[in-house]
C-alpha cells in the first residue's frame, strides 16, 4: 500500500493496481452461448507452460498467452470489442467506485484466538492446566447431544474468496496502466484481483 493527499491536503491510504493491458479473447452472445460476456486475459506466460487447448484458445484471438483469463457478463463496451482488442485503464473515471474481487492470505490452521478473537479462560489458577488458549464448552447437555453447526472453532484461517465494495478509485496513472483505490484489497502482493465496476 502507500498514501497520497487529495485537493483538501487529506492523506488517503491506497493499493496500487497493475489493470493492463487486458486482451479480449472470446466474446459471448445470446444467440450462441446464451448470455452476453466478454472475455478478458491478463499477464504474460510461457508456451512451454500453456497446454495445447489453451493456445489453440489464444491462438484465435491473436494474442500470445495469458496467465489470468475472466469472464465479465456486465461490460458496457463489450458489443464494441472484438477478438485481440485491448482494454486498458481508460475504462475506469477518477473518483468512481468499484468493488475488488481476491483471495486472502492463508494463514494455515489456527486456533480460535487467533481465528475468532477468543479470550481463554483468563486466569491459570484454581486447578485450570494449560486452558488459557482453550475454546472452552462447545457443546450442549442431553439436549440436543452435539454441537450446533457453526460453533466457531479452530480451523483454516483466510485462503477465501473475498470481494471489499466501495472503494474509490483515488487515481489513474495510464502510462503504467495502474489504478490507485482507496482503502485494502484481499490478496498478498503480486496476487491477482478482479475489479467489477458498479452497473
């Protein structure tokens, strides 16, 4: 992340996206897939890396290969495009919002403090053994004999798909094709992201 200062001198805290050049690669119609989407690749690869199908796919659209490949069904010049056009960061306004599409950092198998914000059981005293970081009671009595589903418990923490709404799009630097919005995004860096502009 960094910070820049808007027109008032306020310090805003932003993440810094990489949005292109996106290549269209497919484009879907009602008559022929049923819905309308287009189909947008992203970030360079290796053909020693890319199977067969895939560079048959990259092959029709006239663009070498790609490591990320979306599918948007609301893209407003989608009907405009056709295959091997490039959309850069011109699609998106200084100052609108969008919301921002990503995997969160996993964090492995951790325990309900760490996971929930569990407290323990507080004091080591009056008998208590090695209880400080325990869940405590997570069942019932004879009633109903087991354990509610979705009693918080220990288990694998972030690796989630995960989408922040609302975040403003601070800046637009169009040489580097990098998009400044406001506020985090889920994913460690370098991760891949997805951006959905409001309909």
């Amino acid at each position: 992340m960094t910070s820049v200062y808007d027109a008032n001198g306020k310090i805003l805290p932003c993440t810094v996206i990489e949005a292109g050049p996106c290549y269209v690669t497919q484009i879907r119609t009602k008559e022929t897939d049923g819905y309308d989407a287009i189909q947008l690749a992203f970030d360079d690869k290796k053909e020693k890396n890319t199977t067969k199908a895939e560079m048959g796919h990259f092959k029709k659209a006239g663009v070498t290969p790609k490591r990320k490949v979306v599918e948007f069904t609301r893209f407003e010049v989608g009907h405009q495009k056709q295959f091997g056009d490039v959309v850069m960061v011109d699609v998106f306004e200084e100052g609108e919002f969008v919301d921002v599409v990503g995997t969160t950092k996993g964090k492995g198998f951790q325990g309900v403090i760490r996971r929930h914000g569990f407290s323990g059981v507080g004091g080591a005293t009056h008998g208590q053994h090695n209880r400080l970081r325990a869940p405590g009671s997570v069942g019932a009595s004879s009633w109903p004999s087991r354990v509610f589903k979705g009693m918080r418990m220990a288990g694998q923490t972030g690796n989630k798909r995960v989408k922040m709404i609302n975040l403003q799009i601070v800046k637009i630097v169009k040489e580097k094709n990098l998009l400044l919005v406001k506020g985090a995004i889920p994913g460690a860096n370098g991760s891949y992201v997805i951006i959905e502009r409001w309909s």
